[in-house]
C-alpha cells in the first residue's frame, strides 16, 4: 500500500472529538448483522483485563492484566519480546465500536477537505472465509491450524465513512480480508441513511447488507495482487475464497452497538508488541499488534485514507478497469502500487464528479433515527 504524506492539513485531530463530528458520527453510525452462531464482537478493555504478558523467549508470565499505560511504557525492544494471552471473552451488548475522526482530501479535488470517519469493531477470534479452496484447506491441514479459530483477537474489522465538507455521506469503505471495497453513496448505498451491513460468517469481514433474503456468497483473495478474481470469477487464483453472509432477511441477527471515540494520541497508537499470540503458516508468523483503530491510519503509518477509498473503487465485472491495472500487478512485491492508486484514483474521482450529492446537509432518513 502507498503512503501519501502529502497533506492539507493534519490528518488526524489533536484534541478531543468535537461534539459536531460525534454527532455526525453517531447520526451515520452503521448498522450491522451477524450469523446467530457467528462470531460476536467483544470489548478490547475486556481483554486487555483477562490478559497476561508473556515473553516470548521463554513464556514466562511477566505480567497481570497489564493496563493501557503499563503496556504503552514499555520500551520498544520488550514490546516487541512479549505478546498478550487472554482467556475467552464473552461478548458484550451492546458492543462497543471503537471510532476515530480523520481529514483527508476529496479524491476529486484535491484542495478540498473531507471528514473520514473510522469505524472499528473487536471481535475474540476470527476465521478464515467460509469456504476455501483445496490448497488453502492443505495449507490449514499442514500447519494444525483451526479454521474457526484462525486468529485471536480480530482488530481488524472496519468500515470508514467520508463526508463532504457539507457533511454529507459520499463514501462508505469496507475493510475485507487484506484488500478492500469502496461504495458511492446515493448510489451502491442510500446516501442519508446509516449503512446496513453484515459480518461474514467466521472471517468477521464487513458487507453491505443489501436485504436479500437468502445467504450471499463473496468472492475473497488473500491479496490485492489477485484483485482479478473480484472483478472476473474466471480469474480464480490458487488461493481463492468465499465469505458467506446471513444478511437481516436471511438469518442475520442486529448487533446493537454503542459508540467509543478514541482519543487521539492513544497511548497504544504505536505499541509494537502482539496483541495475541502469533500463528505460525508455512514459516511465517503472523499477528495482532496495535491497539483497535490505529491499524495503518495513525502514527506513524499516515496511511492516506483517500487512496485507501480508491483502491477499494472496483466493481465486479469491470473488465477495462481490469485491463487497465493488469500491467502493474507483478506479485506483492514488486507490483507497481503508486500505477495502480493513481488509476482508480482517477476512476473513483471521475465518478463522484458525475453523480453528485443528492441530499441535503445533515439529512434524517428513514433508516437515520437519531441514537440516544
């Protein structure tokens, strides 16, 4: 991914949430669905409360329930030695979902400042995507690993909404497995009204909810490198995957959530140590680290959230875009990302040109009941 430290103004706050972008916030505060026997999001406090951490030298405990400020005390090299172990965390009701308030450009006109608004669920444990492909399933055999149960501590999970500088909703954006899927608002989505999405089943990554009433089948990749197979069904990679989602007419159940805005400056946002222990896949260890939220879009990674939304612009079955970005793609490594950012950044601005906002300022719709 890209980092654009290239800036109109500071892309984070440097104070307290002002009550007009909690408001705004909570006015456009999604709501969400998950399969009864899913999993259910939890409270990162909850955790940290049930914790130990232990070194990873020898795994000897060298703390209880370690708090905020203790873990953020560290220095950077016991960080980094140590990981957190917590027993299982029951979900709470109503959930918690951890939101932070950014400024980056309007990816259209660069001189004019939006409002993106992260949205970040916790969730004990995730999965794989529902369905796998043999290879994956292999690969799940030979490493012992579960594909309930594939990773502790889910961070991951967020949506990120952009407003214009009239406060109206333009873009909603999806984080979905290691790629992502942006929507244009008053047209994939109603552009007053707070989103309805859906949690997949075991893999927790967020859909819109368009109300279908039978579970909906997603096509997922393991990287954007494979973006293809999103775009064009015939372009199954080897390591292919499918989300299954169970939507509010199809068996989903409505997870009520409340509102926690993170102050800016969390003394976690740079916390270099694991979260949770770390798997072990084909030689790789892999992890949680980083409180919720802060996930590339804080310090001291400034990753541009506007370039984020582009990289999510693509629709399924568009083929030019896909033959646009093709010669670009050469495996993760050396896949030309800044080519492909300023592609469907120019596709994603092109389109908010043509359509746009319909609705006025502030807007109450009928799915937007103001929330306690």
């Amino acid at each position: 991914m890209v980092n654009d430290t290239s800036r109109i103004n500071s892309p984070c706050l440097n104070g307290p949430v002002p009550d007009t972008f909690k408001a705004l916030a909570q006015r456009y505060m999604p709501r969400l669905w998950i399969h009864p026997q899913s999993w259910h999001p939890i409270s990162f406090e909850d955790y940290l409360d049930r914790s130990r951490l232990i070194r990873k030298s020898d795994g000897h405990v060298v703390g209880i329930r370690p708090s905020i400020h203790s873990l953020s005390t560290l220095d950077f090299a016991n960080q980094c030695a140590t990981y957190l172990k917590s027993e299982e965390i029951e979900p709470q009701t109503p959930a918690p979902v951890y939101i932070q308030v950014f400024w980056d450009q309007n990816p259209a006109i660069a001189t004019e400042k939006w409002t993106y608004i992260k949205y970040n669920l916790v969730f004990d444990w995730s999965g794989l995507a529902k369905k796998i492909s043999w290879f994956s399933r292999l690969g799940v055999l030979m490493s012992g690993g579960n594909p309930d149960r594939w990773h502790r501590l889910d961070i991951h999970t967020a949506a990120i909404l952009a407003f214009d500088s009239d406060q109206r909703l333009r873009l909603v954006t999806l984080a979905q497995h290691n790629h992502q899927h942006t929507y244009l608002a008053g047209v994939d989505l109603p552009g007053n009204a707070r989103p309805m999405l859906v949690a997949a089943v075991r893999s927790n990554e967020l859909y819109l909810d368009h109300g279908e009433t039978v579970p909906v089948s997603h096509r997922v990749v393991p990287f954007f490198n494979k973006v293809a197979y999103l775009i064009d069904p015939n372009k199954k990679p080897l390591l292919w995957a499918k989300d299954i989602t169970y939507g509010r007419h199809a068996g989903g159940k409505e997870i009520p959530l409340k509102p926690v805005f993170i102050v800016p400056g969390h003394p976690l946002a740079d916390y270099a140590g694991l979260l949770a222990p770390a798997n072990r896949f084909l030689g790789m260890y892999t992890g949680r680290d980083g409180p919720p939220g802060y996930n590339y879009y804080a310090p001291p990674s400034y990753i541009s959230l506007v370039n984020f939304a582009a990289m999510g612009y693509w629709q399924s079955g568009d083929l030019e875009l896909l033959k646009e970005i093709t010669p670009f793609i050469n495996g993760i490594w050396n896949t030309d990302w800044r080519a492909i950012v300023q592609v469907m950044r120019g596709r994603l601005a092109e389109t908010i040109l043509n359509h746009p906002a319909q609705h006025s300022r502030g807007a109450l719709g009928p799915e937007m009941l103001p929330l306690n």
